[in-house]
C-alpha cells in the first residue's frame, strides 16, 4: 500500500509540472477550480478504497483526517496570500513557489508522520502532550486572532539577507542567479524559505490533530498527502475571495480544541469514549457553520482596506506590528 500510494503521488506531481503547468504559466480561478476538484475527488475515492479494503472504522478515521487538514491547509492559504503580497510576487512566479513549497512539504511532513508515530509507539503519555498542545494552541489562535506580522522585521528574512548576496529584484522565475562570478539569490528564494519554514510550523498543530482521530500511520500520511496535494490549485482557486472566510480561523481555533480534548479523554479512559463517527459530525459542524458565517458576514462587497485586513496572519519568526489607532480602523469596515 505504501509503495503503491507514493507512486501514485509521484505521478500526480509529474502530471502537474511535466504536463498541466509545464511553462510556469498564470493559473486562471476556472482552471484551478477544475484541478482543485479533481484532487477533492481523487481524495475521496481514495477513501472509498480505504472503506473498502481496510474496512469502515479506518474509513471513517480517513475522512475525518483529511477534512481537519483539508481545514486547517486554508491556514496556509492566508500566509500565502500575506507572502505573496508584501513581497509583490508576479502571479505567473507564484505556482513555481508554490510547488517547491509543496514538494517540500510532503517530505518533511513524512518525516514528521513516521517519527510521530514511533514516539506515540514507544511512549503512550506522550499522547496527553499532543493533546495539551492543541488544546493549547487553538486558545492561543482565538485569542492572536487579527494581529499583524510585519515581514520586515521577520528573523528568516533578516537572515538571509545578512548571509547572502540578494538581487534587488526579480530575476524572472529564478532561486538563484550569477553576476561577476559570484551567486546571488532572488527574493523569490526567501519567499519560497518563508513558505516552508511556515508549513513545518503548521504541521505541528495539523498532524497532532489527525493523531488524535487514529495512530494508524497509513492513514495519517494519506489524509495529509491528500490534503496538501490540493493545496496549491485551491490557493489559485480562493485567492480573490480568502477575505471572505475571515471566520473561518475561529472555527479552526475550536477544532484544534475538540479534537486535543478527544485525544486526552480517550488516552485517559484506554477506549474510545468519543467515537470518530463523533468527531467526524462535530469537527464538520464548526467548519461549515463557520464558512456560512463568515459569507453572511462579509457578503457586501469587500473594499481594499478589507482585503489586507483579511491577509493578516502568523508567520513564524515575525513580530506582531502595533495595533491601529480608531482612526485607522474606522472606515475599514466590520473586518
């Protein structure tokens, strides 16, 4: 199963860079729809095949898995949308960034899936620290709700720009570049550093999540595989509209809360008190209602000021700029 699916991987990836997005092109939102359902449906089918063949406990476990991360992958799309926007990322660059940074992504997050599951293994109390720290972590993401980065004074940025040469500019889709004999890299490559520095950050809170639905190593790769293959056509597909799922960060929050608590309540009991067929109902709740909240409450239509309020997010190593005075926010709107 496990050389099975990472061939099948492999072939999506070369589909998509060798075939589909060969020349770095500008993905239009009707394209990206198309390819970001085609990945939906792949995932489901593939979770049929889990109901299926492994039968409907770990099915149930899938599914579950991979709409928490499916989820919290729009965490990622904020960032992504805050990156690209201070550092003026040409639209036709991004999917290049994009797909390393996805690329990136699936290895590290292997890494951290396979040494997860060998702790949990070996080290059964470990399972009340996963569960405390996402319990932790969604009471902090309610309560750091709205504040700003400020990418200028982000320490992996600052780094880099004090260690090596950096081209003022961009040098089309190029990480690196040589002038005079010597290397010098692009901004690009600190925006694609940024972007995975980022991702191993989320994965923290995500695969302690889906840990806490099944400890079946199987599963949680798949389900995160799955989630973040899809990723970056959903990004092309909810770019000119992210603002409107504002809320959606606070549903998150309570997810994270939900699926810690059900994570220590089991551990403590040695059973399933809370089922995954629970969860499962639970965590697709929050979500959607709070998806509906959110295109309720900003259904009018979104002015420029709204649009960077909604692009603040998180970055790791970045100092929350100073909240605005009333004056700034008066006229930006209930966002």
């Amino acid at each position: 199963m496990w050389i099975g699916f990472n061939l099948l991987v492999l072939v999506l990836l070369a589909l998509d860079l060798g075939v589909l997005h060969r020349k770095g092109r500008e993905i239009g939102v009707r394209e990206a729809l198309l390819l970001s359902l085609g990945y939906v449906v792949l995932a489901l089918a593939f979770g049929a095949g889990v109901y299926h063949f492994l039968g409907p406990q770990a099915g149930a476990e899938y599914i579950t898995g991979y709409l928490i991360e499916k989820s919290l992958s729009i965490d990622n799309i904020f960032v992504f949308v805050l990156v690209f926007l201070h550092f003026s990322v040409p639209r036709d660059c991004q999917h290049k960034v994009l797909f390393w940074g996805i690329l990136g992504a699936l290895v590290m997050r292997a890494s951290l899936i396979l040494a997860g599951a060998a702790i949990i293994e070996s080290f059964h109390w470990i399972i009340y620290v996963f569960g405390a720290f996402l319990v932790f972590t969604g009471i902090k993401m309610l309560v750091t709700v709205g504040q700003e980065p400020n990418l200028d004074e982000n320490r992996i940025n600052r780094f880099m720009r004090r260690h090596f040469r950096v081209t003022e500019g961009f040098e089309g889709s190029k990480f690196i570049v040589r002038r005079d004999g010597a290397l010098y890299i692009t901004p690009l490559l600190i925006v694609l550093v940024l972007i995975e520095f980022t991702d191993v950050v989320f994965a923290l809170d995500s695969i302690p999540a889906i840990f806490a639905i099944t400890t079946d190593p199987f599963i949680v790769y798949t389900s995160n595989v799955f989630a973040i293959l899809g990723l970056r056509a959903l990004y092309f597909a909810l770019v000119g509209i992210i603002h409107r799922f504002h809320y959606l960060k606070y549903g998150l929050s309570l997810v994270l809360v939900v699926v810690g608590g059900k994570m220590i309540v089991n551990a403590w009991f040695g059973e399933k008190i809370v089922p995954t067929e629970m969860a499962l109902l639970i965590t697709s709740g929050i979500i959607a209602a709070s998806m509906v909240f959110s295109m309720f409450k900003t259904r009018a239509e979104p002015t420029k000021e709204q649009l960077n309020e909604a692009a603040r997010w998180w970055v790791p190593g970045s100092p929350p700029k100073a909240e605005p005075s009333s004056r700034e926010k008066k006229g930006a709107g209930e966002f």
